[in-house]
C-alpha cells in the first residue's frame, strides 16, 4: 500500500490502530488511539509495546498482551476478542476493548503487528445495568410472589379458628357457655387481622407520604405502658417473662402518641414471635444526651433473649417484607409479612428519630433501640378516652350491599336498645328512609347503581331528613376518602372494620 493512502487512513480511522514492529516497538500510532489511551504521541513512538502496556494496566495483563503479540508473530495466525474488561489504575475504573491483531509486511520488509481496537465500555455497561435490572426484577417479582403467599398464610391463620369456632357455635346449638368460650378466640383473631391490614395500609400511606402525625408533648412512660399493656396477653400466653424499667424522672416526648405506642408495639410483638417459652423480653427506657449539649434524646431499648439474628440479616432487618427464619430456633415463633419494623422504622424517622437493631447472632437474642428527641414542654393532659355509649333509642337505616353486614350492624343498633331497617341498595335505602324517618344512617360507598356519595346527595335534598345524622361506612379509609365523604355531605366517616364504641357513640349522639 502506498505511503499517502496508508497514513491517510491511519489518520482518519475511527478505530484505534497502532502497528509494532518485529523488535516490540511501537512505529505507528492513530489520533484515535491515542485518545483512547489517553497519552502522547511522544509517550509511544519508538517505545517497547510491553513497556507502554504495562504503564496503562496491571503487569499481569501487559505480560498476556505481549504474550498474544509474539505468538501472532511467530504463527501468523491472527488473534481477536470481542469483549475484555481491565481496571485502568490511571482513570480508576474498569474499561472495556473490543480488539484484534494481525501480522503484516512492513515497509523494512520484515512482519510486524498491527492492532485494531475500540472502546466498547459504554455498551457493556449499559447492558450490564440492564442485565442487572433485570435481575432486581426477577427477585422483586419473586419477593412479590413470596409476599402474596405469606399474605395468603397470615390471613387464613385467624380465618380457620374464626371458622371452626362459628362451627362450634351451631353444632352447640347457640350453647352459652360454648358461644362465651368461642367469642374471646373470635375477638383476638380478628384483631390480628385488623393489626394486619393497618400495617399494610399505614406502609402505603407513609411510602405516599399520606400519613400526618398529630404531635403533642406526651410522658413516654404513659405510651410505654400502653403498648405494653397491648402486648402482654400475648407475652403471658407464651410464657415469656418481662421486666420494665422506666426513668425515676418525667420523660416528654413531641410525638404523636397513637404511632409511638404502635412502634413500641411493633418491635415487642416481634420480640414476642422470636423468643421461646420460659424466655425473657426486657423493656427499659432512658435520657440519652450529647456532650456540650443540652439536647437529648429518649432511648427506649428492647432486649429479647430470643433467637437472634444472623449477620447477613442484620443488615436487612428493618426493610420491607424482610422475615427471619424462626422455625429451627423456636417451636412457636412464626414468619410474618415484614411489615412491622419496617414500619417501625419508618414512623421512627417520622419523628425526627431512629431506630436500631443489635445481636450477637443466632440463638442469642437481639436488641431493638429505639430513640427520640426530647420535648421541653410539659406533656399535654390526657384526652377522654372513648367510653361505650349507654343504652340508646336512636332509629337507624342501615344501607350495605353486604346482606351480613347490613344484618349484623342491624343487630347491633337493637341491642343497645335503638330500632333499625336494613337495605341493600341505594334505591331501596332511599324508600326505607322516606317510610322509617330515622335519626342516624349507616351508609356503604361501593354499592352498585347508586353509590354511597350519589344517595347522600339525595338524601340531602329531601326536606323531611334535613337534620338526619349520614355516617359513611367503607372499606377506603385514606385521608382524601374521609375528605371526599364529608365533601358529599356525610356527618361522619367510619373505616371497616368499624369500631363498636365509635357507633354507640354516634348512635347516642343522634338519639331524639
């Protein structure tokens, strides 16, 4: 090839190419070459390859390089690799080559090398992060199919004594003693399915950034003992010992009660699941501060002597949907969802707050700490709690698609003393309001033809309910649905499933 033509193409390739004579020495370099290597024309010309390609890699690679060029010169046999990854201890990172040499004649008519390469980096790593979202969404669709099975297996659990204690009831034929003995079981299995769903949906909810705290200096002791108190059926049953030491001196917190005490709660309720029978769960609260610093902090630290948790899930022990395997260490620890630490954790941080988790490893317990910023103000007193309403005489219509659920909120008015009528769609909700003129109404939203809102509007045009209290009672209980409820005209929102004391309450309030 002529001289002009050859450096020509040389010059212009957009490739990177550099020829080597039969001595190793390098005679002719390209501009995209060097921009490659990122050296000098001078840097190269004239130099042993070995002695440059050790400078831009590790010695090991440079030797194999070198290794490849002699053998191409000696066989004539030529040498390729679509893909080669080396760390560029200059640039700090990892580049990619796509490269090829070739034995050729020289001008001085002896066989020298020539090699062709191009940066490949870009491309791989782009299919390197493709190859590695695939993968996260591979293990994040089997984390989804993990989740809808413990989700199946959470809620059967408190399904089937529910189921098999109504069973009980009709084989007894209604027996008192056996509906007393059934209904405590029913009772504390469909909390443990409320306490369910409202960790699910309080997830959702912080995750959207939904939930607004309602702060107010509170004594922590008061919160402590509440979730406490929450837990301790449970820990009793199990056999677990507990022992509480709480601050000889008032410890205020800013925090919104009903969250700390559902942290609190959480983390001892997970402490109960994870420790056998005849182990111990200590709960102790204290004033942490800085040094030089007149803030502080409180620290409320749960200790469990359960079974621990591995290093490699230690990690991990507060992300969603992350479960310990409890089944070697304890006869009667159980999964979860991984829900409530994550949870915890969460509302923790909501407060301006942490939370942290220790163990020494399997079979030897672990440590929840738990810390939040002090308050300087005195704690607010204490709200009246929510007292059952006494016997009423209210008048209700009850309006569900749910034939049950109609029937049983029906039973429910009766027997504190209130008469009521149940419908089952917003049409005939309408007539049994015209004919029964009632003080209250219990109304379901999602009710096919006319929904709850459409049938609170009408209601609201009809002159002879003008004072009628309208109560929505639905499944959606986010703060926009409480909003678009009393928007349509409704007095008060209830989320199913409702609370008994808040309808007695209602009930009494609409009493004529």
């Amino acid at each position: 090839m002529p001289q002009r033509p050859f450096e020509t193409l040389l010059r212009h390739a957009p490739i990177g190419i550099y020829l080597v004579d039969a001595d190793f020495t390098i005679r002719e370099v390209n501009p995209a070459a060097l921009q490659l290597f990122g050296i000098s024309v001078g840097d190269v010309i004239g130099r042993d390859v070995g002695e440059v390609l050790h400078e831009l890699w590790n010695s090991d690679y440079a030797d194999e390089i070198v290794g490849i060029f002699r053998r191409t010169l000696a066989t004539g046999e030529p040498y390729s690799c679509t893909e080669r990854g080396e760390f560029r201890a200059d640039r700090g990172a990892v580049e990619y080559y796509e490269w090829r040499v070739d034995r050729i004649p020289l001008p001085d008519r002896r066989d020298g090398l020539v090699c062709y390469f191009r940066d490949i980096s870009a491309q791989v790593r782009a299919r390197l992060t493709i190859a590695e979202s695939e993968r996260q969404l591979r293990e994040a669709d089997a984390r989804k199919d993990e989740f809808l099975a413990l989700l199946a297996h959470e809620l059967r659990n408190p399904l089937a004594p529910i189921r098999t204690g109504l069973e009980l009831i009709r084989l007894s034929g209604d027996a008192p003693d056996t509906v007393r003995r059934v209904r405590g079981m029913i009772e504390r299995q469909v909390t443990l399915m409320v306490r369910l769903i409202d960790d699910l949906l309080d997830v959702s909810r912080i995750t959207s950034g939904k939930i607004v705290l309602q702060r107010r200096p509170t004594a922590l002791a008061e919160l402590v003992q509440t979730a406490v108190e929450a837990q301790r059926s449970a820990i009793e049953d199990a056999g677990i010992a507990l022992a509480i030491q709480l601050p000889p001196h008032p410890c205020v917190v800013d925090v919104d009660p009903a969250r700390v005490v559902q942290i609190v709660s959480n983390i001892l309720h997970n402490a109960s699941k994870f420790t056998p029978t005849g182990g111990h769960i200590d709960l102790s609260v204290a004033v942490e501060r800085d040094a030089g610093s007149r803030v502080g902090r409180a620290a409320i630290r749960i200790r469990d002597t359960g079974v621990g948790i591995p290093a490699t899930l230690l990690g991990r022990v507060f992300d969603l949907f992350t479960q310990g395997d409890a089944s070697a260490s304890s006869e009667r620890a159980q999964g979860g969802l991984g829900i409530g630490l994550a949870l915890a954790r969460r509302l923790a941080e909501m407060h301006g707050g942490d939370i942290a988790a220790t163990s020494d490893g399997p079979g030897r317990g672990s440590e929840f700490i738990v810390r939040l910023p002090l308050s300087k103000a005195a704690p607010e007193a204490d709200r009246p709690s929510m007292m059952t309403a006494p016997r009423v005489r209210s008048r209700a219509v009850i309006i569900d698609d749910n034939r049950d659920a109609a029937t049983t909120m029906s039973m429910f008015v009766e027997e504190l003393g209130g008469s009521a009528v149940a419908a089952h769609d917003g049409a005939s909700g309408l007539a049994a309001i015209e004919s029964f003129q009632p003080d209250i109404v219990f109304m379901d939203i999602g009710m096919p033809g006319l929904d709850g809102y459409e049938v609170c509007r009408r209601i609201r045009q009809m002159p002879s309910q003008r004072h009628v209290v309208l109560v929505a009672v639905t499944g959606w209980g986010q703060a926009q649905d409480k909003r678009r409820a009393l928007e349509a005209g409704f007095d008060a929102h209830l989320t199913k499933p409702v609370d008994p004391d808040a309808v007695a309450q209602l009930l009494a309030g609409a009493a004529v």
